[in-house]
C-alpha cells in the first residue's frame, strides 16, 4: 500500500505534520504564561523518524566502545609480553653468568687437585731407579757393541788368513 491510497484510506484525519514544524509552534506561540500553553498535539512524534541511521548510530557506538575495549586489553597484554620478554633476557643473561661462574670454579678446583697431586707425589720413587737402569743399559749397550766389533774384525782377519791354512780340497 502507497502513502497516497493510505492518506486516501484515512480521509478523516489531516496529514501528520513534520516534528520539527511541530515543535517550532509550540516555541513560537505567544504569550508569556505557560498555563495558556496548549500541550502537544497527540499526533507529535517523539521518536526519531529515520530509525535506520539512529541504530545505525547506536551500532557504531557501541562497536568504537567494544572497540575501546579491545584495544585496552590488547595493549595491556602487549605490554605484558614486553614485560615477560624483558623478563626472559635478564633469566637468560643471569644463567650465562652462572655457568661462567661454575666453569672458572671447576676449573680452579681441578687445578687446585692438580697442584696438590704434585705436591703430594713429587718426584716418583721409582724415577731414580729407572735412571740408573737406562745408564746400566746404555753402557751394556756400548759394551755389546763394541764387543760385536771386535768379533767382526775377528772374524774378518779370520777369513782372510783362513785360505791359506786350509789346504787346498785337492788334498783330502
């Protein structure tokens, strides 16, 4: 149905005026008493006419407060996580320290024991004795090679000799 056939329909009643027309009549009337102030015809409109842009407005407000919202828990969870991020640099940071710390303490300590393992043992007992057993072989060692010298010019000026003492096999 058109607003034409509907005004049609309803011939009796005079077309709605706008609200504002309405309203600027009441505020231009004259006269200075309010008792003669008439009250507002029934017909006035108080609610919006355009009821799409007025919701249309609402959404959009309370989509920028949610909106608001959202952004304070995310910054606040972002800055959280650069908190926590900090946080995980100065841990890690104290932990390299520590080990280092350990590392030079056991190094210390195994040069503390090698120290005091040299200064226990000091020389071994047993090192004099072998000393005087590698200078015992070595002149036995000279000894035996001198020995095999002479037996080689022994033996040399023997097979040189021995050809002539040995009668010829023609001999035997």
């Amino acid at each position: 149905m058109t607003m034409a056939a509907a005004s049609g329909a309803t011939a009796s009643h005079p077309p709605l005026p706008s609200t504002s027309s309405s309203l600027w009549a009441q505020l231009l009337q004259p006269g200075p008493s309010k008792a003669n102030a008439s009250p507002l015809p029934a017909y006035t409109q108080l609610a919006p006419q355009d009821k799409a842009s007025t919701s249309t407005r609402i959404l959009l407000h309370d989509t920028h407060a949610r909106l608001e919202k959202f952004s304070e828990r995310a910054n606040s969870i972002f800055s959280e996580v650069e908190t926590a991020r900090r946080e995980m640099v100065r841990i890690r940071e104290e932990v390299e320290g520590a080990r280092e710390k350990e590392l030079e303490t056991i190094a210390q300590l195994v040069n503390r024991c090698q120290s005091s393992l040299q200064t226990v043992v000091g020389e071994p007992a047993q090192a004099r004795e072998i000393d005087a057993v590698l200078t015992t072989l070595t002149i036995t060692k000279e000894r035996l090679h001198a020995l095999e010298d002479k037996i080689n010019d022994k033996l040399e000026a023997l097979t040189t000799v021995s050809p002539t003492l040995i009668p010829d096999g023609s001999a035997k």
